[in-house]
C-alpha cells in the first residue's frame, strides 16, 4: 500500500507497474490499494458487479539510470503518445494490465531532468482534488494522480585541491623555471674565475726563463693545480 512514508519521499519514482494480486507485489514496489478515502483502488471492475479480476497499481523508488518523468492515461484504441511507453502486461501474470484504458509511462535519465513523478494516488471520481497533484484521467469513475517533486543529483566524490597542494605544486614549478637558469648562472662564474686564473698565472711566468718554465713544479703550484686539475 502506499502509506505516508512512501508519499513524503523525497526519491523520484523510477519504475510503474500493475500486479493482479496484494500477495504477488514485487519486493521494492509500493501497491496502490485503495482510494484516499479508503475503497478498493481495483483498476479492473467496472463498478457495478465485483468481478474476481482485479489490478492493482504500484510503483517502486529504487535507484537507477531512470526516472518516470510523466504519466498519462488513454484509450486503448488512441494512438500512443510521443516517447511515452505503454504497461501493457501485468507484473506477477504477464496477463492484460487494464481492459478499456492504457496507462503511458515517459521515462528520462535521472542525471538529465530536474524534477520527476515522486507519487500516485487514486482518488474517487466525485471526491476532493490533491493538493499539488495533477490528474491524468479517470478509469472505473475513479481518477488516477501524480505528484512532481527535485531530482536529487549525485554529489561529485572528487575533493577540491588542497591548500598544501597548491603549495606544493607551486614550489615544484618554482624549483623547475628557476634550478636550470641558476645552474648556468654558476657554470658561467667557475668559467670566469678560470679564465681569469689562467691569466693570472701567465702574467706571474711570463718574464722567467725558459729553464725556469722547465723546471717549475706544476703539480705544486696552487694555480697550476686549480687550472689543470
């Protein structure tokens, strides 16, 4: 049955069907089983003898790609409306879902639409109207409802870039734009001070003699040692 819980749901109604008995309801589906004002919601009988086919009603919440985003009820011999799919079987049976009418589901994926059919009702033809409910026709002089409601979107599970992070990434970018420039910029200096040392050094012996240069003992001269090593 579809009690108050089930009407205060804040899930869409993703799948519709219609069952030949109470017992013979499919787990998850909720069965619409009497009127609001609590007669038998039978979609079958014709309302003046009790016939022992009976269908009723019933829906299910569970999660899934789609969502049943309009409803409509027409005769079984009008054309079938544009994107809508008729219950044509019942559920438990697979025998005929209704005699003089067809119920028409439109279904959408539930990530593409933001509102959708969140409940049903049937009510008695001369009764109240629902508030915030919408009415798509009559079958055996009594009125078939349906209430829209938000289509609740799936959260994104990605966490939002850290503070340390950034930071982080920051300084890599950093070390990446700076470390080659600074690395030339210190092979440049060692050049420099080289050159300038093996000037230095041919300044100091340039005015001694052949048999000094031949004699100088190179691998002990601080300058010799710091050029040639």
């Amino acid at each position: 049955m579809s009690d108050m819980s089930s009407q205060m749901s804040t899930d869409p109604i993703s799948a519709i069907g219609v069952v030949t008995s109470l017992s013979k309801v499919t787990a998850g589906y909720y069965v619409v089983a009497q009127t609001t004002d609590g007669c038998d919601a039978d979609l079958w009988k014709d309302g003046l003898f009790k016939s022992k086919v009976t269908r009723y009603l019933c829906f299910t919440r569970k999660t899934g790609p789609d969502v049943v985003v309009d409803l409509k009820l027409i005769d079984i011999k009008d054309m079938l409306p544009e994107s809508f799919t008729p219950v044509h079987e019942t559920m438990d049976t697979k025998e005929a879902a209704m005699r003089k009418k067809r119920l028409c589901v439109k279904m959408s994926p539930r990530e593409a639409v933001k509102t959708a059919v969140h409940d049903i009702q049937i009510i008695a033809k001369s009764k109240y109207h629902l508030v915030n409910y919408t009415c798509i026709g009559e079958i055996n002089n009594m009125g078939i409802w349906y209430r829209m409601g938000d289509v609740p979107q799936h959260q994104s599970t990605q966490e939002p870039f850290s503070i340390a992070e950034s930071d982080a990434l920051c300084n890599t970018t950093s070390r990446r734009t700076m470390g080659r420039p600074h690395y030339e910029h210190q092979i440049s200096g060692i050049y420099t001070m080289t050159v300038s040392l093996q000037l230095h050094h041919r300044a100091k012996h340039c005015s001694v003699s052949s048999f000094q240069r031949k004699h100088h003992n190179w691998t002990k001269c601080t300058i010799c040692t710091i050029i040639y090593k």
